[in-house]
C-alpha cells in the first residue's frame, strides 16, 4: 500500500486530504441541491410534462424533445434555474409559439410523442395547462393609443382574450399558457411574459 | 543578421499596408454588395385597367348554396371585363390568398383562389400563390386550409414567403411608411391578384379586412409587428401604394361576421365579388358585410359606416384606388 502510493508521489497526508476535499465538495452539492431554488418553480414546462416534483428525475436530459419541437419554443434550462433542472427542457415562448391547443401539435404533442422516458407524456390538450401570460399594461401597445391587439387575434383559446375598449383583457384561468400571444406581440420590449402559476399537468 | 530577415520597420510597413488595402476594399466591396433600398416601385404598380368612362367596375354575382363556386368567379370576372385586360401571356402572376392562420372559414375558399389562379394560367400567365401568414407558419396554414392541394391541382406553383430572402423598398407617397420589406416574388411580378374573404375585423376598432388589409400578408412578420408600433390604418393605406392588386377577388360564399379576423360567425351570402380597385371592393364589401350582420341581427351599433373606416378613407387620400360610391359601377349578377 505504502509501496503504491509512494510510486504516485503523494504523501499520506496528501492522500487523506484529497479524501476529505472530495467528501466536502459532495456534501456541499448535496447541501445546495437541497436548498428549494425560486427559479425552478417558474420553468414553464413542455405541455405533456410531468409535474414537477418529478420532471428532473424523469428526464434524461437527452434534448429529443428540443429537435422535435416544429416551433423551436423548447430550449434548455441554465444553470442559474437550479442545478436539479439544469439542461431540462422549458418553454421560451419569446423564441417560439406553442401549438399543442392548435396547430401542428393539436392532434399530438412532438415533444412528448418522441421523449424515451416518462417526463413528456402523451396527454390529451384538454388536460394541460402550461402556466399562464401576464400582461404589463405600461408596455402595451394598446394602453400607448396603438391600434393593436394582436394578442387576441393570435390566441388559440376563444374567451382567454377578450378586447373592451380596445385594449386586450386577459382571462388567466382560461389561458393555456401556451405563449402564442406572447410570441407575437409587437410590442419591444414584450408587453407580455409567460409564468408557470396555475399550471395543470398528469402526475407521475 | 542574414540578408533575408525583416527589418522591425520593415515588417510594420508590411502589415499596415496589407490593412489599408484589405480595408479600402472591404469597404468598397461592401458598398458594391449591400442590400440596397429600391427606389423603383414594383412593376405590377398601374392604373386601375377595370374602370368603365372613368369610375371603378365592380362585380357582385349572386348565387345560391347549390351555385358552382368556380362558375361564380368566372361570371364575377368576366361581369368587369375578363381577366385577360390584366393578365397576357408570358406574365408572372402573384395570387396572393389571405391565410392568416389554421381556423376555419379565416382564408378564402381554395376553390375560389384554385379558379383564380387557372383562369390567369388559361390567359397565359405564369402563376404563383404566395403567402407569409400572420398567425402560424406559413406552410402548415396553407396546407390545413386546402389551398396547397387546391392550387397544385391546377398546376399552379405555391410559395411560402416566411421561408423567401427579404428585399426593402422605399414607399414615395406613404404618409407613415417611408420604407417597407418585402419579397423578390411580389417586386418582381407583373400582376398581382388579392383574394381575400370578405371579414369582420373586430380587433381593436371594429373595422373590415378585405383586400386593403390583406397586403399585411406581403411584408414580413416583423413588419407587421413594426406596423402596430406606428399606427396600423395609416401603414396598411401605405403598403398598398407599392402593393396595389391589380385585381381583387373577393370570396363571399360564407362571409365572417360579428366578429375576426378568425373568431367570428361565418354566415352563408353566396356570393363572390371582384375589381380592379382595392379601395373601391373594400367600401362595398364593408357596407354589403354590415347589411348582412343587420339582416341576422347581430348588433352592429358599435361599428363604425362603412364610409367611415380609416384604412379605406386612408387608402382612398392616397390614391390607391375611389372611395365615393359616385365613382364606383356595380355590375349585378344573379346565377340560380
């Protein structure tokens, strides 16, 4: 033993302090993981997910998901959304539209029909319900006297927009969450942003 | 020191003198190649070739529910003259469908824009059905509403303009707009053919989208998106200084009313109308859609007259084509 560590040129007090920096590097990860991060409840999740207790554990982090999506609305969690959620797949939908409620995702979800494990599940649209969109009327066009409510032009849901006085009402518990008004609001910087409250999803 | 080794002098003359020429013709390069703003208006830009001892020709064919749809535009066309006073042979024609998204009853029928697009192929043109949807992708929309299909039967060729490069061009008279982007596929045709749905548009005035407001569909998404940062009724009047159809064929078989551009109630009129001037089929269109929402009912106190809507006044000041019915001679059918 002696004998093998001399040929590493490591003393034994060096041995036994890699030792004990390793044990404390694990504990440290454990101890972070632990801490519950604000950022990981508000990912929006592709619309067959899992609830999210057990989404991280069920994805593999593979990014199929991402290539199936014909919108490009998919894209990889960062680090700063939490080590657990790190490289799982969440909705951006300034990057693109949703179409599970309507379009070419309304008969099946991509994402889901093409994830190897359980994590997007192949759910009936009735069922989801992604987050929900909130309107900053200091940013809308509308409340700057625009002719603009392309909001609810372009939202799949009949009732979740509705236009009174020229200016779009937003009705969250009918909203989908599928970020399609989000996506294509004129308006820069967005007057709209897509949040994961009041999400519907299968359970585990 | 050998003979062959740079001087320090030497070797900084070298590198500064390759970096004045590489950057002299880089720039001249540049200035040779960039994208440029055409000046010239597109050249299916004329005069209204439907008037009648100088007022606008307009058709309204009447049919009923068991009426041929493509008998219904043959009839429309052929009521303002034919459209071989638009299209010879060897012209490239544009038929531009108003697909804004996947939802029924939102585009024209693909009957209709199918008809179109034969009746110019039969006069001898070469047809095009162009399209950059303003609510989903361009593709999925055309290929869910049956244009696609529709248009290839006839042997005409579809294009999505979202997937196209992107040209910009100045607009000379627009109030608002003083530059545009656009497609090569629409400068460059010689005729340019809008078939439009006669709707309701009820979002955020109530106002009407005929012809006038299906140019939107012409210019890239994110000139529409610039468009609602700049005031909507007065940009689409501009846009349709350099993309004036020189022929509207409006689809009326099921009209939307009370409400759109896709939430509204499609109701049956059976009838298709068609001009050489957009303002003009806007106006009329907009009064014929309001006497039928008054014929069923639906409340249209909310709506503005349709003499009084800001897009198709907007257009008119312009010149894009007459919005004083005076001008205007309606050419009746009734098929049944």
């Amino acid at each position: 033993m002696t004998e093998c560590l001399n040929s590493l040129h490591i003393t034994r007090r060096e041995f036994l302090k890699l030792i004990a920096e390793g044990a404390a590097a694990l504990g440290l990860f454990k101890i972070i993981s632990l801490i519950p991060s604000p950022a990981q409840t508000n990912l929006v999740r592709p619309p067959g997910a899992v609830v999210e207790e057990s989404f991280n554990a069920l994805c593999v982090r593979c990014g199929i998901c991402l290539e199936a999506c014909p919108t490009k609305a998919i894209v990889l969690a960062g680090y700063e959304e939490g080590l657990e959620a790190a490289n799982t797949p969440k909705i951006d939908a300034y990057s693109g539209p949703c179409e599970f409620y309507s379009g070419r995702c309304s008969r099946e979800m991509k994402c889901s029909k093409y994830c190897p494990t359980s994590a997007l599940r192949l759910v009936n649209k009735g069922q989801v319900k992604m987050g929900t969109v909130e309107l900053d009327q200091s940013k809308c066009l509308a409340f700057m006297g625009q002719e603009c409510v392309v909001c609810k032009e372009k939202c799949p849901v009949p009732t979740a927009i509705t236009s009174i006085n020229r200016r779009p009402v937003f009705h969250g518990e009918q909203c989908v969450g599928c970020g399609t008004c989000v996506y294509y609001c004129p308006a820069s910087p967005k007057a709209l942003t897509l949040k994961a409250t009041g999400v519907r999803r299968v359970s585990a | 020191m050998s003979s062959n080794k740079m001087s320090r002098r030497k070797f900084i003359a070298t590198v500064g003198g390759v970096a004045v020429v590489a950057g002299v013709s880089g720039g001249i390069l540049y200035e040779v190649f960039r994208p440029k703003l055409i000046t010239e208006l597109p050249r299916h830009v004329a005069p209204n070739a439907y008037t009648q001892d100088g007022k606008s020709l307009l058709s309204i064919v009447k049919g009923t529910s068991d009426t041929n749809v493509e008998t219904m535009v043959r009839e429309a066309l052929d009521a303002i003259g034919g459209i071989d006073r638009v299209v010879s042979s060897g012209k490239r024609v544009v038929v531009k469908p108003a697909v804004l998204n996947n939802q029924p009853y939102v585009a024209p029928d693909p009957h209709v824009v199918a008809e179109v697009a034969r009746l110019a192929m039969e006069a001898g043109g070469t047809v095009v059905v162009a399209e950059c949807s303003g609510g989903g992708d361009t593709s999925y929309c055309m290929q869910v509403q049956g244009i696609t299909s529709a248009v290839q039967a006839v042997g005409a060729t579809v294009r999505y303009l979202n997937t196209e490069s992107q040209i910009q061009i100045a607009v000379p008279n627009g109030v608002t707009l003083h530059d545009v982007k656009t497609f090569p596929t629409i400068y460059d045709c010689d005729v340019l053919i809008s078939v439009p749905r006669l709707k309701r548009h009820f979002s955020p005035t109530p106002t009407v989208t005929i012809s006038l407001k299906n140019m939107m569909g012409v210019v890239p998404l994110s000139e529409m998106n610039r468009f609602h940062n700049m005031g909507l009724s007065q940009c689409i009047a501009d846009v349709n200084t350099v993309m004036k159809p020189n022929l509207t064929v409006v689809d009326a078989t099921y009209a939307m009313a009370r409400s759109g551009p896709d939430d509204g109630d499609p109701i049956e009129m059976d009838t298709i109308m068609a001009s050489g001037d957009p303002v003009a089929i806007d106006l009329i269109g907009a009064q014929k859609l309001m006497e039928l929402e008054q014929q069923h009912g639906i409340p249209t106190s909310d709506y503005p007259d349709y003499t009084n809507i800001a897009h198709i006044n907007a257009a008119a000041t312009l010149g894009v084509g007459t919005n004083n019915p005076d001008n205007i001679t309606i050419v009746e059918r009734n098929l049944s």
